[in-house]
C-alpha cells in the first residue's frame, strides 16, 4: 500500500518560536497534498491543500502567514507553523493523493505539536 | 443538514462480536465512499474504499453502499480488542482528492 511519512511525531517549542512539519510519500508521486488539524475527539479539519510547484490553497479562516506550506517537489509538502503560540498546540496530520491512479487518500502519522 | 452525519459514540461491544457502523450523507454527487480506522494520536489508515453503490469484504471487514438511500455501513465480524479505535467515514465526488468530506467518527471499544 501506499505510504506517506510524516516527521515528527512530537514537537514541543517555546513560544515565538518556530516549527517545521514534514510529509513525504514514500512510494508514489503526490501531485496534491493536504494539511489538517484534530483537536482531541473530533474529526480531521482541512487547513490548506498543496499542489506541487505552486502556492496553496488556505481554507477560510487559516491564516497563510502563520502556516506556512512549501510543496517543492512530488514527493514533499512541510508545514511551518511560524512564531507559534499555546493555541496553536493541536494535532498536525498531512495527506496525499496518488493523482489519476484512483480517489484514494493516504495519511501521514500525525504530528503532536505543543507550544509552551 | 451537515453533508455527512455519523453517530459519534462511544459505541462499546464485547469481544467477538458483530459491529456496524453508519454514515448517512446529502450529497448526491459522491462516487467514492472510504472508511478510515484511526487509533489515538495516529493517522487515518484506509480500511475500505468503494465505488459507487455495493458491497466490498476484505478479511473480517465489509463495507456496504447504498446510494439510493445515501446510506453507508462498515461490519467488523468477530471484533477484537485491537479493533478498538475511532473510524471515519469519508466520500468525495472524485476531484483528485479535493472535497473530500470526513464523518465526525465513532468512537469503538472492543471489552476483552
């Protein structure tokens, strides 16, 4: 199966500082990546999407300066929650889809990030 | 009316026995119908996928589609303690991933 590796598993930064998340699919090209945030006990909430070369798109209410997203090549999306704060503390998780080969989804592990 | 509504739990069972759990959703356009498996602090994992209305099995797990009534359901047959986690309902009108829209997810304990 398809697997989309997410590093790290667990960050924890001081406020004003800055985090980097990473997600790579390991076995297949991923023209469109997508970047989530769970809060405990509910359900996955689309940030952003990343196409590969180009900018994202920031769902309503993200803010694209704080998170930012590179895309750079087909195999690569990093998140960087930039000057983090204690309410950005949540669980980062990143997807991938594989292109025309079918509509599926595959997900990275999930990063816990906590801002002291 | 949310798009996907999916009764959040939590949803208790002994061992060995037969769950089913449901997705009813508004949508007409959706196509592709997933089910995800995700234990806590964990990602998403891919149980089952299906296009369109049926039925797929795979191992103890079956997935069936009813367009019709917009209505899907995952069976897990002889569950198991290590069943237990929260499973996600997800369905797209097929756009490359794009518009994919997630259940709440139920949240499953399988009691050894």
């Amino acid at each position: 199966g398809a697997v989309v590796s997410q590093h790290p598993s667990w960050v924890i930064c001081k406020s004003g500082t800055s985090v980097k998340i990473e997600c790579r699919s390991l076995d297949f090209q991923a023209t469109t990546m997508f970047w989530y945030r769970q809060f405990p006990k509910q359900s996955l909430m689309l940030m952003a999407t990343s196409n590969e070369g180009s900018k994202a798109t920031y769902e309503q209410g993200v803010e694209k300066d704080k998170f930012l997203i590179n895309h750079a090549s087909l195999t690569l999306s990093t998140l960087t929650v930039t000057s983090a704060h204690p309410e950005d503390s949540s669980f980062y998780i990143c997807s991938a889809h594989p292109g025309a080969r079918s509509e599926k989804l595959f997900f990275g592990s999930g990063t816990q990030l906590s801002v002291l | 009316q949310k798009e996907v509504e999916q009764d959040p739990g939590p949803l208790s069972v002994p061992e060995g026995a037969i769950v089913s759990l449901n997705c009813t959703y508004s949508n007409s356009a959706f196509q592709y119908f997933m089910w995800y498996r995700q234990y806590s602090r964990k990602g998403p994992e891919l149980l089952m996928y299906t296009y369109s209305s049926g039925n797929k099995e795979d191992g103890r797990f079956t997935a069936q589609v009813d367009k019709s009534s917009k209505y899907i359901s995952l069976f897990i047959r002889d569950s198991q303690p290590s069943d237990s986690a929260t499973y996600l309902c997800a369905m797209s009108a097929g756009n490359y991933g794009q518009n994919f829209v997630f259940g709440p997810g139920t949240r499953l304990s399988v009691l050894p």
